[in-house]
C-alpha cells in the first residue's frame, strides 16, 4: 500500500535531488542543463512547503520512499493546477502505481476547486507520452520554455 507524506526536507533532501535528476534524465536522455534546472531547489521547496497551493509528497512504500510529486493548484490555464513532477523509482514503473499518484493529484486539485491539471512531458519519453495518453491527458501546446517538451491537459 502506498502511503504519501509531506516532503522532510531536512532528512531527505538527497532523495528529492536524485528523483529529480533521474526524473531529468529520463526526459532529455542526458544530464546536461540539470544542474541550472535545480538551482534554488531546495530553497523553492522549503518556501512553497509552507504554501498551501503547493504539494510536495514523497510516495512511501513499505517503510522506503519510492517516488515523488510535485504540484499546485495553479498554472497559466484558467481553473487548471500544474503537475511538476509525478517520479517513481524505475522497478516500481510500469505496475498501475502511476495511475494512483494522478489519482492522489486529481483528488486535491479537486478540492482546491481545479478542474483539471497541466503538465510537461519530453517528446523524447515515449513512455511517458503513452501513459499520459492511455491516462486521459491531452496535447494543449508546445512548451515554449524547452523545446523537447509540450504542455498536455487532462480536465477531471
């Protein structure tokens, strides 16, 4: 069973760095530009920690932490929140777990009163598009911020 918790910051910041730059890797099939996309990150969690339009959860499993979201009730579409991040360990992909995590994200941007979310995901994840698709998500537009990636929607 999966259990979601408020990120602890001080004991586990190591963790969100390393989802974060396998999350990287992952997207653009190299680390180059990782290290200026997590300048300030730790900074950035600790201040939107303490937003209550910002969600920062650690996905636990068993006693060990096996992947990460990131969202807000917000974004540049009307009414929609932004899922930064939804990151599991590689074993734990591929098993429906994924799917919960959106559940989880769908239930609280729901009740701060979001219709739905946005999102960005790589052209060069051809993994991560199917599942978006297969999810319910739709292309809305390219990502004019990084040219390998396009902003999908999926209303609730």
């Amino acid at each position: 069973m999966l259990t979601l918790r408020p990120i602890n910051i001080d004991e586990h910041f190591d963790v969100c760095q390393s989802f974060r730059k396998d999350s990287y890797f992952c997207s653009f099939g190299t680390l180059e530009g990782f290290k200026a996309s997590v300048k300030d990150y730790e900074q950035k969690i600790r201040q939107r920690l303490a937003d209550p339009a910002w969600f920062y959860r650690h996905v636990w499993q068993n006693g060990e932490i096996i992947g990460q979201l990131e969202f807000k009730t917000h974004s540049f579409k009307s009414g929609y929140g932004y899922v930064h991040l939804i990151y599991l360990q590689p074993e734990y992909r591929g098993i429906g777990l994924a799917s919960q995590l959106q559940d989880y994200i769908s239930t609280h941007l729901l009740a701060s009163y979001c219709k739905g979310a946005v999102l960005s995901v790589s052209r060069d994840n051809p993994r991560a598009v199917a599942h978006y698709i297969k999810s319910g998500w739709s292309y809305l537009q390219p990502n004019p911020k990084h040219r390998q990636t396009d902003f999908w929607c999926k209303a609730f």
